[in-house]
C-alpha cells in the first residue's frame, strides 16, 4: 500500500514544464516567438505583444521583430527605449489589434 503511494507521488512529478508562450523558461519563449515567424503565424501576435513587456531585452527584441515580419510595423516600439515609451507602444499595441481590418490578431 505504501508503494502504491509513493508511484502516485513520483508520477505527479514527471508531467513536461509548460512549453511555448505559457513556458516559464525564457529560452522557450524565444522558441515560440521565432517559430511564430517561420510559421508566418499570426495568431501568436497577442502573446507577442505580451513579451513586449518583457523585463528581459532580448525578449522584446525578438518580440518586435517577429511582430514587424508578421504585420509589417512596428506601431513605434523600440525594445530599448524607456519603459514609459515602451508602455506607450504597448497601448499602441492593444488599439492596433481591435482595429477591424486586423481581424484575427485580438488580444481577447
């Protein structure tokens, strides 16, 4: 009975770590967004908008990059500027994906 305990305890701990956007990993993050571009997969433009937040500068970089191969601007965000500045393209962001004619990238 005991032992029966202890499989339930081991195999609780062996499910995969979050991959892609969800991941908690930075590195994998960077995954998703580089295989967002390969993909030309705009359905990931919400979560890129979420990495422009980033702490993390590499992040924003590949963040805006890809946002810029997919949709074809930067709405004005530098991943190096101010935070305020960057917050403000950000909202930029947010507004340009309500916008009708970018149907299918909402951030809903």
């Amino acid at each position: 009975m005991a032992c029966a305990g202890l499989v339930g305890l081991v195999g609780a701990g062996c499910s995969s770590p979050a991959r892609g956007f969800a991941s908690a990993d930075p590195g994998a993050r960077l995954d998703a967004a580089v295989d967002a571009a390969a993909r030309n997969d705009r359905s990931s433009i919400p979560e890129l908008i979420k990495l422009l937040d980033s702490d993390d500068p590499a992040a924003r970089l590949v963040a805006i990059n890809t946002l810029h191969r997919l949709t074809g601007t930067t709405n004005g965000y530098d991943y190096a500027a101010p935070e305020a500045d960057r917050r403000a393209a950000v909202d930029r962001w947010v507004a340009w994906t309500a916008e009708p004619r970018n149907a299918g990238a909402s951030s809903e």
